[in-house]
C-alpha cells in the first residue's frame, strides 16, 4: 500500500490531536468566522480567545456591528493591537449591510472586494463556515509548506509567495476542507512552530524535505533585516489641578492608533507652557518628565517620555485642534486605547 496522502496525514492528525472547541467553531457562520479570522492576523490563538468571547457579545450579528458607532467597536478591540483590523471591520460590516442586504457574502470574489480581506482570509472563511474548497496561505501554513517542500527565499517576496500559493493549491483536498484548513493552522501553530518545533509528532515528517535534510531551522527563510527608524515624542498627562481630570484627545482616522482615545502628543524639545496655552488655552502650574520607554511598530520604534502635566482650566473656553474630553483615569482606562497610553494613564493613577 502507497503512503497516504498529505491532506490525510493533516487529518487523521486532526482527528487525534486537533483543536475542536475553539469558540469559532461552534455554531459556525461566515460572521462568525470572520471576526475570528481577522483577530487571528499577527494574534495567536491564546489572546483572541478573550477578546473574540466580547465582541461577539457586544455585536453578535453583523447587523449590530454594522450600525455601532466606531468608538464601541475600538473599545471593544482595545489591547488587541493592529486598530486598521477593527476600523476594516467596520467599515466591511457597513459595506455588507448597504450592498448585500446584511447578507454575509459567499462568494470569494465578493469578500476579496471588502476591506480587510485578502486571498487568505477570503478562502479562510468560506472554508471554514461554508465548507467550500478554497486554498489558504496564513503564516502556520507559510511554516509548514516552506519546510515540507524546502522553499527557499523569503516567504514575503511575490516568488515565493506564488510557489507556497501553488503548494497549498495542490495540497488541498476535496473534502473535509473546513477541517481540513484548521488542520493546517493547528499543525503550524503547536507542531511545526517558529522556534522549538516538534518533528518527531508530525505526521509529515516522513517525506518533510526539511527535517530529513536536517534543516529544519533554515526554513522559512528569515525576513531581510532592515534598521527601523526611531522616532520619539513626550505624551503628555495634562492633569486639572482643581478636579484631577485628565485630557484625552482623538487620533486622525489614519495612522498608527487610528481613531482611538490617546494622551496628547508633543515634540521632545516642545515647550509645554507654550502649547498648552496656544493648543487648549491652559495655564501650566507644573510638568516633569517620567522615565522614557520604548513600543516598536512593525516598521519603526516610538521612544516614548510620559511628561505629568498640571493645569489650570480657563473656565471661559478650551481651544481644541480636535475632538477632546477631560476624564478621571478611572473612566479614561474603559476607553478605547493603545496599549502604551493605557499602561500610562494606569501608572498615572497609582501614582
């Protein structure tokens, strides 16, 4: 008897050592997997669970999605990183509401057309909430293609792509898909992982070009190393000396912390008197810089000084560039924001 097939090694490990109670599996609909695949960009499993378990609370049908105001969207994303996926999200939502009837659609060329989804997520959830065959290229199936075929190059770079594209193609089977595809995430996610993998359990290993060259480590290849630009700024905690509230402002729609709650932003050489009186029109009794600390982006490092800033309100007006509102840390921290503004305004709070 020949060896079995890819797909039904992927399966039969599956059925034996798979994920089966993962909250988007049950009671499964393309809304549902849908949130849980965009979560799922650059998030392990592990952090999405929590954060998965209340959105779908706070908008369990597309319909509550689609017709919530975006701030309790991002307040319910906040922590979770990667704001364009919630703000995408949305704006989907909207989109399907308007053009399909609040219908989610089931055809791939139709969810490729929605911000936020791509040829993976795309195949990902018609696979997975509909059973059709459709190929999928997340980044555990990138690892476990890349090492069983010993694909050289960068996994990012368009060749590459294309091969690992045809791979999956050529591996998928007629069957079984939805189970099928979470095999494959599962297989990368607990065995064929980035740094310890464990090839003595894969039901791949016999014929995995990479394990039996003893190579394992080399693939997939490692991202080209390129020097992130730095880029520094004070965030500053301007406090009202009378009522001990502090000042948040909106972010620009887009850009990094898009739309989210955040601490105002100032240069590091900035003079603090100077733009609080010009900005807000307030009165600066003290400010002392904080212990700078650094939070990298995918594509640079923002050093970050917390600058505590007292104020005194002028009662006749506020001068504002922006959305603003003055708030207890308390009330601030159930708002929508990043994580390092969150982690300020908490220590701001102990202190």
């Amino acid at each position: 008897m020949g060896k079995a097939s890819f797909s039904t090694r992927v399966l039969d490990w599956y059925d034996r050592c798979g994920r089966h109670d993962l909250p988007w599996q049950q009671q499964r609909t393309p809304y549902r997997v849908w949130i849980a695949e965009i979560m799922l960009q650059q998030t392990q499993v592990a952090t999405v669970i929590p954060y998965y378990q209340r959105f779908l609370q706070a908008f369990p049908e597309l319909n509550a999605l689609a017709s919530a105001p975006l701030d309790r969207v991002l307040e319910q994303w906040s922590g979770l990183g990667y704001y364009s996926r919630a703000r995408n999200l949305h704006k989907a939502a909207g989109i399907i509401a308007d053009e399909h009837g609040g219908v989610f659609p089931d055809e791939f060329e139709q969810l490729m057309a929605l911000p936020g989804i791509g040829q993976s997520t795309a195949g990902a959830i018609l696979a997975q909430a509909l059973d059709q065959r459709h190929a999928i290229l997340d980044g555990n199936v990138k690892r476990v293609l890349c090492r069983y075929h010993a694909v050289d190059g960068w996994p990012g770079t368009a060749a590459v792509q294309k091969q690992l594209w045809q791979f999956s193609e050529q591996h998928t089977p007629g069957k079984r898909i939805a189970d099928y595809t979470q095999a494959m995430m599962d297989l990368g996610a607990t065995l064929c992982t980035r740094a310890s993998p464990r090839c003595t359990q894969c039901p791949l290993r016999t014929d995995c070009k990479a394990s039996i060259g003893n190579q394992v480590k080399k693939f997939p290849a490692p991202r080209p190393r390129k020097k992130l630009p730095v880029k520094a700024a004070r965030l500053l905690i301007l406090t009202d000396a009378a009522s001990g509230s502090i000042l948040l402002e909106k972010r620009p729609p887009k850009g990094i912390w898009g739309g989210l709650w955040s601490l105002p932003e100032a240069e590091v050489d900035e003079q603090i008197e100077q733009l609080c009186h010009q900005r807000w029109g307030l009165k600066v009794l003290s400010n002392e810089d904080c212990d700078p600390f650094r939070h990298t982006f995918s594509h640079y490092h923002f050093d970050i000084t917390p600058c505590r800033v007292q104020v005194q309100q002028n009662t006749t007006y506020l001068k504002d560039e922006g959305e603003i509102i003055w708030c207890q840390s308390e009330d601030a921290q159930q708002r929508a924001l990043a994580t390092p503004v969150a982690r300020i305004i908490s220590q701001h709070a102990k202190a």
